[in-house]
C-alpha cells in the first residue's frame, strides 16, 4: 500500500497540478489558491523526502515506521493538506472571475 500511495505522490499529483493549471485565469480565487496550496504542500512534501533519504538509515530505528511513513506518505499527503488549507481559509475569496 505505501508503495502505490509513493507512486501516487510521485507521478499523478504533479499530473494532477499540471492539469489543473490549464486556463489558469480563468479559474476562480479560490480554485487558484488551491492549485497554490498544492504547489506549496508538494514543494514541502519534497523537501521533507529529501532530508529523510539523506539521514544515514544506522540512525533510524528498525521498530519504527517513521521513516518509511514520511517517505512514501508525505508526497501524497502534504498536497492535499495544502489544498485542504486553501479551502477553508477566506471562504469569501469564490466570488467568481477576477481580472
């Protein structure tokens, strides 16, 4: 399961991004902050990858999930937060077409 939700993480919700910024302007406010939320919640999801792939696996318990789960979850779960995130703040901002 986490090797699907890793493959997940790794080529459709960057596909899901690049999908999603088609006709970008003519998205509502709230349709652009959450493809922003998404943008933002990968970037940190890869981030996180990266320092967790670069601590020597000696220092990581073997009882410990931890790792594996910030490996092969965070790709996937970060940007949904971050859209998550996008959605419930400022309610308001749906107010239809911007210029």
């Amino acid at each position: 399961m986490s090797l699907l939700v890793f493959l997940f993480g790794l080529f459709a919700v960057p596909l899901g991004m690049l999908l999603s910024c088609h006709r970008f302007k003519r998205r509502t406010r709230r349709q652009r902050r959450m493809l922003w939320g998404m943008v933002a919640g990968y970037g940190v999801s890869l981030l996180v990858v990266l320092l967790v792939s670069l601590v020597p696996p000696v220092m990581w318990m073997p009882a410990t999930g931890l790792r594996s789960f910030l490996v092969h979850w965070s790709l996937a779960l970060l940007p949904a937060l971050g859209v998550l995130i996008a959605f419930v703040t400022n309610p308001r901002a749906d107010g239809g077409q911007s210029t």
